[in-house]
C-alpha cells in the first residue's frame, strides 16, 4: 500500500524496476534494430505501382469532370460541397458542419454515407485515396531510402500513454489493409536475396484482453470455443437466426453455396457483421452513438440511426455485462485515485475525471476504461517482443540471418534466412501464445513470404 498525496491509499505495488525491465527495457534492444536496419524497398515495384496509381488518378479525375460537367477538384471541400448538397441535394442523417460552420464537411466518414447516392461521390472518394497514397507512400518512400535500399522508420516506445509503439519519419504503420491498394504498395517491402520476410500477428489480443479482465462468461466462452467473435456477436446483437447463419458459414465453407445463400451470406456480412465488428472494437475506446455511426459509415457500412447506435451499445454491454461490471470498476479506480493501471502496472493518470465540465470528465472515464485493456494488450506484445529477441539470438548463434524490420500495432515483420524462416515462423507464434498466460487462450498468426504484400 502507498499513500498518494490526496491521503488515499492506493492498493496496488509501485511500478517496480522488474515491470518496467520486463515492459519496457527488455525490447529496447529489438525496437533499436528495427530502427537501425530498416526494410529493404524495390524502387522498380514503387514506380510500377506509382504509375498504375497516376493513370488511375488521370482517368477517375477526367470521369469525375464529365458527370459533374465541369471541371472540379476533388480535393477541395467548397467545390465538392457545392456540388454534392447544392447542387445535387445529397445529404443523410451523419452529416455535421465544418468548424466555421458555414458548409457541411466532406471528409471521408460524411461522404461515405452518400456512397449510395450518387456515383460522383465514389470517384472523389477514390480520387483522394489516390492522392493520398501517392503522396504519402509511393512517391517519398523511394527517396528516402538510404544507399543500401533500405527505408528506416524510427520507433518509439515513450509516445503513447498505453505503450502501444509509434513509427515516424516515416510511418510505416498506417498503410492501408482493406483498400485495393494496400497490397500492392506492401508488396515493394520485400526481402534481401537469400531471405523470407516473417510475419506474426496476435489475434484480437484487445478483445482477448477484455475478456481476461472481465471474466465475463459469454466472452470466454467464445474464445474458449474457438468461434468467430464478431459472427457471435452479430447474432446476439441483431436477435438473428443461428442456425440459419452457422448453415451458411458451412455451406461457405464446404463450397457448396447456392446463388440465394451467397446473396444471403453477403447481405450478413455487410449489414450485420461489419457493424457488429466495429462496435466491438470502439466499445473498448468508450464510443459514442455519434462516433459509432460515422465509424460503421467509414468502414462502408450501413448508415444507421442514431437512435439504433444507441440501442446496440446497450444491447452490447447487455450481452457482455460482465465487460461493463468491469469498466465501472475502472471508473471507480480514476474516481477515487485519479488513475487507473493495467496488470502488468502501467499507471495512467486521469485528472480530467474529477472535472465539472461534462465533456472532458467523460473523456477523462473513456481513457479511465480503455487503458487497463489496451494497456494490458501493448503489455502482453512487449513481453512477447522481448522473448522473440532471444529466439533471434538463438538462430544468430548458428549464423543464420534474423533481423527484425517492422512492428505494426499486433503485428511483428522479421527478416530471415530461406532455410529457418519456417522454424522461425513456428517458433515465433509459439511465443506469441504463451508469453504472458491469460483466462483465455491466446492464438497468433503469421505468415511466409518475400514481400510484405503477399502475407495474408
């Protein structure tokens, strides 16, 4: 027990030099040579790609220009807003001013809402993609690449108050998954001759995390059983047939889908699992219906209504009460201490709890409930990153080449001698579900390849 300065006394062991060995000082050495060694680019595979994206870009630009029947820049917020709510009248429910106030926004999560509306709104949506992407990847990363072809990130470990790892200059993390491109600008990472590039990623560690703090019997279970959280999760939350769904899973995957079940298979996807996925994950970071329903919009999702944003909270912390038994334990933690702390005892500070003004205390309760789980998931990775740095160490012992590359929030890249990246891949995995035991299993994944854009 220690006494804080307030006179409370606060029933949790000071953060010893142990914790902070284990956390924190034991993957220095691997997050030091990833910023050292950095991963081997092809400057061809950049400009193919480059170019590719130019030419798209040349004619989405020329399609845009003939539907809107003049010439329009679809970077700019005034023209496409002129053109899309004056002129064309579009609009839905999710639509929000800009900070002036004197026009609705277009960024990307109020334009996804009018996907449906009218085809101009895709093509300025890809059209920023575009440029986005050509700016930030594919024309800068080549020629920041030192004289050994290698593109060097710098990662930091003291820069989020969860001690998730941030990379700057430039960030390798943000490359788009789900966008066409993404493999693509992934797939000129490649390996240096005689090499494998490794991949091992842990699967939803966050939610794992939940459940392990929570204990909360219908999460467990679904890991315990192996089941796909967010298909479990849209059943409940949506009251949907089991049966019917688990049917055409089954059929999916036995290949032997009719026309009808494939329609029905995606309309489950698209209008139930993908919001059902997306609360699960920013319910952990204490979402609002607001930010639940431009958050479903951005990931091309339904446009729901408010009101049904916030009935399927509810409905979620209903059918996982024990997560929300467990959040207001946190609160509690901020409320009396002003902080709160995950196991591994990473302390965050939450002062803003004890505001009066609505809005900051409860921004103050959000970070209160989302840091002892995703404090806890950083954790758990740490450890791992530190126990992969001696698996490398083992095979240097032999002369193999094992280097470390990149490390994307869940996800560790290392690159590896043909003949050990296999065993490496195996063993790596193994370290990943076993390094820090949890009341629930912990599975990971990686893959084999010689770029970054074949890992699945």
């Amino acid at each position: 027990m220690i006494r804080l300065s307030n006179g409370c006394r606060f029933p949790f062991p000071r953060p010893s030099l142990v914790n902070v060995r284990r956390l924190d000082m034991a993957c220095l050495p691997m997050i030091e040579e990833m910023n050292r060694t950095g991963i081997l680019i092809s400057p061809a595979r950049f400009a193919t790609v480059d170019g590719e994206m130019a030419l798209e870009e040349e004619r989405i630009l020329a399609e845009i220009h003939a539907k809107a029947g003049r010439a329009l820049n679809p970077e700019s917020g005034p023209q496409v807003a002129r053109l899309l709510f004056d002129e064309l009248g579009l609009g839905h429910a999710a639509m929000r001013l800009t900070p002036t106030g004197d026009r609705y926004s277009t960024d990307q999560d109020t334009l996804s809402g009018l996907r449906n509306q009218h085809p101009l709104v895709d093509l300025i949506l890809d059209h920023r993609e575009l440029r986005k992407l050509r700016s930030t990847y594919t024309g800068p990363l080549p020629l920041q690449a030192g004289a050994d072809g290698r593109v060097r990130t710098t990662f930091k470990a003291t820069t989020a108050r969860t001690g998730r790892l941030a990379s700057e200059n430039p960030n390798l993390q943000n490359i788009p998954v789900r966008s066409d491109w993404g493999p693509k600008i992934r797939s000129a990472f490649v390996a240096r001759p005689g090499c494998l590039l490794v991949s091992s990623d842990l699967s939803q560690i966050e939610m794992r995390m939940a459940a392990h703090e929570s204990l909360d019997p219908a999460l467990m279970r679904v890991f315990w059983d192996q089941l796909d959280i967010h298909t479990v999760t849209a059943i409940a939350l949506f009251r949907l047939d089991a049966h019917e769904i688990l049917g055409l899973l089954a059929a999916e995957k036995a290949g032997t889908l009719t026309w009808q079940q494939e329609l029905a298979l995606k309309e489950f996807r698209h209008k139930y699992r993908l919001p059902a996925k997306t609360l699960g994950f920013a319910i952990l970071y204490g979402v609002t219906p607001k930010g639940l329903q431009l958050q479903i919009l951005s990931a091309s999702g339904p446009l729901l209504d408010l009101e049904d944003c916030e009935a399927y909270i509810r409905r979620w912390f209903e059918i996982y009460s024990g997560v929300l038994a467990r959040i207001e334990i946190f609160w509690g933690w901020a409320r009396r201490y002003g902080m709160t702390w995950d196991q591994f005892g990473r302390h965050r500070c939450v002062p803003e709890v004890k505001s009066t003004h609505p809005r900051v205390q409860a921004e103050g309760l959000r970070q209160a409930a989302n840091h002892p789980i995703q404090g806890g998931a950083q954790g758990v990775i740490k450890v791992a990153m530190a126990e992969q740095y001696k698996l490398m160490e083992y095979y240097r012992f032999f002369g193999e080449v094992c280097d470390p590359l990149l490390q994307i929030h869940d996800e560790t890249i290392f690159e590896c001698g043909e003949r050990i990246a296999q065993d490496f891949a195996v063993d790596s995995r193994a370290i990943l579900s076993s390094c820090v035991p949890l009341e629930i299993p912990v599975e990971a994944s990686g893959d084999v390849a010689g770029d970054w854009g074949s890992m699945k």
